[in-house]
C-alpha cells in the first residue's frame, strides 16, 4: 500500500490515523469478518463493533486519513477582551497607513496617542501586535530582493526528547519571493543548526553575473559566520540586532504553510499544548522531520514566484 496523504491532519494525531490504517487494513483482509472479529479490531483502537465497521467502509471507499481521524476540535468564538471598537478601527487604520518596515513599538505609540485624542481606551501592545501580525500575514512582502537567514520554533513535541525541546529550522528565504532556499533542521537541543553551514550552502548556489542580493542576517549569527561570510567577500561581522527575525516575522506571519510558528526565541515556550483529543501525542523524530520539510514544500509551492538566479552583495 502507498503511503497514504496525512498532510489535512493535525501532526500529533498522525500516529493514532497509522494506528488505524493498520488494523482497518488488517479488517479488511479478513475474507469473511464475523462479529466477533469487528468488536476484537474494535478494541485495538477504542471503537465499538458498529464504529470499527463504519469506520472500515468509509476507509475501503475512500482511503483517505482524513475521514478516520477525530478533527481538530471547533475553538471557542473569540472574544474581544472588552475593547472598545472605536479602538479596533483606529488601530486598524493605523496599521494600514503605516508603512511596510514600521516598527510595531512606533505603529502602538500612534494607535495610543489617536485613542487618547478620542478619549478611547487604546487596545494593549500585545494585542495592537497580534494586529499588525496579522495585517503583514496577509499582505505579500515587499522591499528589495534579499535573503533573509533566521530560525523558526516549532511547539511539536518529540517523542524520546526533553519536555522543553522545539524542533528549530534554521532557513534562507529570498524575498520579497518568499522561497526557501536553503534550510537546516534540528530536532536536538543539544545539536542546534550551523549557521557556517548553511551560509556556505547559500554560497554554494550563487551564479556570477546574476541580480546581487544583500543577505539579512542577526548580529550574533553574523559574528558566529564571520569566517563563512569572509570566504565569500563579506569581511564585515556588524549585524543590526534582531533584523533576520524581524523579516521572517514580517514575511512569514506566524506560520509556514499548514503548521504555527514562533520567530522571535524569547516566546519561545516548550511543547506544553493540552490534548484536544485523547490522541493526541508526541511526534517520532522521523515524523517531525517530515512534518517540517511538508511545511516548507508547501510555503515555496504557495509562492507567487520561483526562486530566482542570484549572486551575494558584499558591499
């Protein structure tokens, strides 16, 4: 049998949908299932006889994961948190009128200022930044070509890892495109990803004589590539603090194709989610990695454009 399709399904719930695809597969090999086999199946994966059964039709019919696998739970409707909505629309105005590289610290202090000019409770920083988060999620990016080199959180646990231990993807995305190019994964706390490595495979895939683009990066990665970044003609270690997070956060939102993300480290927080079914589980290392690289297919198959020829500035 082919590897069924589980990219519809919630991550920690794909070992319980293989569960069930192996034993409604073993059920369905039966030449002539009795009731008794039905309620013996039933039990492997906590279904009643009339639940395996349904459950086995609806699989030989469709093979699809999807229909087997309980969904992700309905969320609640969401609130407003009493904010007045004077203040959602000024913050929202804000927000469109600002321009596209507005840090969210100057956009909150104009939303304050416009609200106290209306004599109106302004909404809260976090909340004026869930905003603007979400107004540059929707927006494509912009500005000029560049690759950005920064890291992405994950909130997937592991099975056989610590608690705390995020899966951490350390990728080079050209913008304003918003390809992948280049990316290394870890799924090891101790292991983190080379940021020597991955400029040297940036490096690698220059093509002299292309557009030249300017290669984002923090200031702490760029002093760790520092002899990297020489081999290629970037003599200079001075980063600009934060800037790589900030254009992933700009460029990316909060997500990278089907799966949440977290682009600035100090919110990064262990894998803690509460179940939302009972099936819920860590992931095997194996399935994490493919969960990720899954991700990433789908946020450069989602692009507007495909990743073009280019050479590094080293101005």
């Amino acid at each position: 049998m082919s590897e069924p399709d589980f990219s519809g399904i919630d991550p920690l719930r794909v070992p319980e949908a293989r569960r069930r695809i192996a034993v409604l597969e073993r059920y369905l090999a039966l030449p002539d299932p009795t009731t008794a086999d039905a309620v013996s199946f039933g039990e492997e994966i906590g279904l009643s006889r009339w639940q395996l059964q349904r459950l086995a039709a609806v699989w030989r019919d469709h093979r699809d994961p999807n229909l087997i696998i309980v969904g992700r739970r309905k969320s609640k409707p969401k609130r407003d948190y009493g904010i007045a909505k004077r203040a959602i629309e000024i913050a929202n105005g804000v927000i469109a009128q600002a321009a596209a590289d507005a840090s969210v610290s100057s956009i909150a202090s104009i939303i304050e200022a416009r609200c106290a000019d209306e004599n109106v409770a302004p909404p809260s920083r976090p909340t004026i930044y869930t905003y603007v988060r979400k107004a540059r999620t929707a927006a494509p990016a912009s500005g000029p070509p560049r690759i950005v080199i920064g890291r992405m959180w994950f909130q997937i646990p592991i099975s056989g890892q610590p608690a705390e231990t995020m899966p951490t993807l350390l990728a080079a995305i050209m913008l304003p495109e918003g390809v992948i190019i280049a990316h290394r994964l870890s799924i090891n706390a101790m292991k983190p990803p080379s940021i020597s490595d991955m400029v040297d495979e940036v490096a690698a895939m220059r093509t002299l004589g292309a557009e030249k683009r300017t290669v984002v990066m923090n200031e702490t990665d760029r002093r760790a590539a520092a002899a990297a970044l020489a081999r290629i003609g970037i003599a200079s270690v001075n980063g600009h603090g934060q800037a790589a997070q900030s254009e992933l956060a700009r460029s990316l939102g909060s997500r990278l194709g089907p799966l949440d993300v977290i682009l600035h480290r100090a919110k990064a927080r262990p894998a803690k989610r509460k179940a939302a079914t009972r099936f819920d589980e860590p992931l095997a290392p194996v399935d994490v990695v493919a969960v990720i690289e899954g991700a990433i297919a789908s946020n450069n198959a989602a692009a507007p454009a495909s990743a073009p020829a280019f050479d590094i500035a080293t101005d």
